[in-house]
C-alpha cells in the first residue's frame, strides 16, 4: 500500500511519493473525522509550527479528551493576557502528526512562511481521492471514482461539515516580544 510508506520529503509533490504524501496523517483509530467524530461531541485540532524546535506537530483531541491545559487556555482566551491560560504541547499526550523541518531534515524551514489557516472538506482531492478505493471499499464496487460517488449520493454527506466554536492562534511569548519589538 503506498500511502502507509514513510514520506521522507515534505513537498506535496516530490517525484518518489504519492501527491500530498509528506502532509499527510491516518487516524488509527477512525474517530476523528465524519460521523464518529460528530457523533462523539466534535474535537479539538491543534496546529503547532516550531522553527526554532525545528517540527510542526498537530493533535486532534475529541472534546472529552482534550488535556487540561489547552481546555484552560481556550476557555481563558479571551481574558487579558495576565489572565490567559497558555497552551503548553509539553504537558499533552503524543502528537497526532509529527513532521521534522529544517537543518538535518529532507523539508527544509524555508517552505514553511507567511502560514494561512485554511479550512477545507476536501472530500475528493489528491489525498482523499488517492485513497478512495481503499477508504471506501462499498462505494468503490459501484462507482469507479470518488467524484462519481458524490455525484450519484450527495444526500451521504449530511454529516459532512464544519461545525466551528473557535479559531485561536497562540504565539510563544519570545516570539511574541520579538515581532512587538519591531525586529520581524
């Protein structure tokens, strides 16, 4: 199966891997998307982006599941700062993805600037699509393409949404001081 190879280049198009490879994550436990994740509250999905530690790492928690501090630092987000509660990665479980950048590592830190979130159901891009036949083995039997399926059943995407409670982006506080100071 090539999409369980080890991606050792971060460019979505590196000629040695499948399209997207070097972002991508599996859910072991296939409850963090669609209707398992629906039916369990909704989550939490946290992207943090380290140049100095020289990683990315993203978790996503269920909402029962969250850790205590970043339960704390959402709740508090919109106190002052002295009041704020701040993520700390350190005290949560292990990370959902784990991508190493910069020196010593095949994705070097100048790919990664001038970062956007974006939000998006990609349902049958290169990542979803390229899996189609194996993620969704009935629909395959009867229609050839995931595009072919979405077509034919749209009414199977009702549980196909976001469902948005917040959006935070945090800062590190050298970080921080750093860009206030007039240097970035």
């Amino acid at each position: 199966d090539m999409t369980m190879r080890y991606a050792k280049n971060c460019f979505c198009y590196d000629k040695h891997q499948w399209v997207n490879q070097g972002c991508v994550a599996v859910d072991d436990k296939n409850e963090h998307i669609g209707i398992p994740l629906n039916q369990k509250g909704g989550g939490i999905f946290v992207l943090e982006w380290d140049p100095v530690n020289r990683h990315i790492r993203s978790w996503a928690f269920l909402q029962s599941e969250a850790p205590q501090n970043l339960q704390d630092a959402i709740r508090t987000a919109k106190n002052t700062s002295k009041e704020q509660v701040e993520p700390d990665p350190r005290l949560w479980p292990l990370p959902y993805a784990y991508f190493a950048i910069g020196e010593g590592t095949d994705c070097p830190a100048s790919h990664f600037q001038n970062m956007h979130i974006v939000i998006n159901l990609a349902i049958c891009g290169s990542v979803a699509g390229g899996r189609y036949f194996m993620d969704c083995p009935n629909q395959f039997k009867q229609y050839k393409t995931c595009e072919e399926w979405v077509k034919s059943k749209p009414k199977e995407l009702n549980e196909a949404y976001w469902k948005i409670k917040g959006v935070y982006v945090y800062q590190r506080e050298w970080a921080r001081n750093w860009s206030e100071s007039g240097t970035a």
